[in-house]
C-alpha cells in the first residue's frame, strides 16, 4: 500500500506499521537523509548511568488524516504521531493518565527516584558525510571506515552540517507539556525542556529522550505530550516535500 501528497518543502517516507526497519526517512532535495525508529521506553538514572527498558515498541498500523500520520498504542497507552508542516516535521509521543498510572517506582528497578528519567529510545541514521553541532561545539567524531559516532547529553540544539560548514537540518530543543494546551509555550508551569543523550553502539546511533520521573509524577492528571521527540527544520530554500507511506 502507498500513500502520496505533493506539497510543501522537503520528502519524508513512512512505513505502514510499526514493525518495519526504519519507519520515518526525511529527505532533502539533495538527497541528504536522516531516519529514525522508536525502539523502547525506558529509565535512565543519570547518576548511576543505568538504563532499564520498560516496553518495546508494539506491532501497530499507522492511520493517516491529511498532514498527520498516527501509530496508535505504540506502547500500552502511549501514540506515536507525525505532523507535517511547511518547514518542519514535528514527532509528538502522546503519554495518557492510564501509561503514566502503570509507570513504576524507579525505587523498585534500583534506580534513585530524583535523578531516573523517563526516557524514549531512538535509533537515528545521518550521512556520514555530515558532522554535528550544539552551537560551534562538534559532538560527533569519527570511528571505523570513517562512520559518525556521537557522545553528548544536554538539552541543546543539534545542527547538522556538511564539511564546508553548511547547515543541512537540525533538532530544535524538545518540550514536554499538558496536552490540554497543545502548545509548548501557552502554560510554562506544567511545561518542560527535554534532556537528550546521542550515543553510538556497536556501529549504530541512537538518541535517549526524556524528562524527571519525579516531575511527571508532579504534573496535574492527564495526557502529557512530548513534542517534539524528533523536529527537523531545514533551510527553507533548498528543500521541498514529497511524502508517501508504503507498506
């Protein structure tokens, strides 16, 4: 089955259901690629440097209404959108009050409750033709036959720039926030930046994603959105968008 829109400003590829390889690939008009795939949910205690997967991803089909494509359930509870917009394309995690409710005390994984995040499990691939910033700062480096391998953690803005330094795309800083507003900035209070660690093993790169448990467990009842997990802005001049979902 394949699904296409011709409009906008770069391509972005989706596979039908959640068990394919790679499920999103953007693309620019150059042919420049990143591709992500949503892998697990987890803990992550940063003082210990421990991780604990809670959930793999499950086996769904991907619906589609106009500029969004939806994997409902992707974990117990939790809906894994995309949204296309004239230069961005935007990944939103929908966490529901049941998901948070099932959500266990780190305490009991031998994890500490006030530096355990809630985490999601990424794994990405880039050109290795590329390199990668947090503002003049390069976190990426080199390893065997020349491929990228990433060692950062924080919260910045990750540019990726070709060799002569020009900016390709890039992953704006992430929010979680109350779905009752559903939009990052319009309730600062129940509204925070996401921690990020890019990290490279056995010749593959993935991305960890989250916030404090601890202050999960503070927010007021309800869906909480994590938007985006992965935000692609690219130059507006030298992309466009064609984008279709096969099977």
């Amino acid at each position: 089955m394949r699904k296409q829109v011709t409009k906008g400003l770069y391509n972005t590829y989706f596979a039908l259901n959640t068990q394919k390889n790679y499920r999103m690939l953007f693309e620019m008009k150059d042919g420049t690629q990143f591709r992500t795939k949503l892998i697990a949910l987890g803990y992550y205690d940063q003082s210990s440097k421990q991780y604990k997967m809670l959930q793999k991803v499950q086996k769904v089909d991907a619906l589609v209404e106009e500029n969004k494509i939806r994997y409902p359930n992707v974990f117990p509870g939790i809906d894994l959108e995309y949204e296309y917009m004239d230069t961005q394309l935007k990944e939103r995690l929908f966490l529901s009050q049941a998901a948070r409710d099932r959500l266990p005390d780190p305490r009991t994984l031998g994890m500490k409750a006030n530096t355990t995040y809630l985490v999601f499990l990424t794994q990405f691939e880039t050109p290795d033709s590329l390199e990668a910033f947090t503002n003049s700062s390069r976190i990426s480096t080199r390893g065997k036959a020349n491929r990228l391998i990433f060692n950062y953690q924080g919260e910045a803005k990750i540019e990726f720039r070709s060799t002569n330094g020009k900016r390709k795309y890039l992953l704006p800083p992430d929010f979680v926030f109350a779905m009752a507003s559903m939009d990052s900035s319009a309730n600062e209070e129940n509204t925070r930046r996401m921690w990020r660690q890019f990290f490279s093993s056995s010749d593959k790169n993935f991305i960890l994603t989250g916030v404090p448990v601890h202050w999960l467990q503070s927010r007021p009842g309800g869906t909480l959105v994590f938007d985006p997990t992965v935000s692609l802005t690219p130059p507006t001049d030298d992309v466009w968008i064609v984008y279709f979902a096969e099977a």
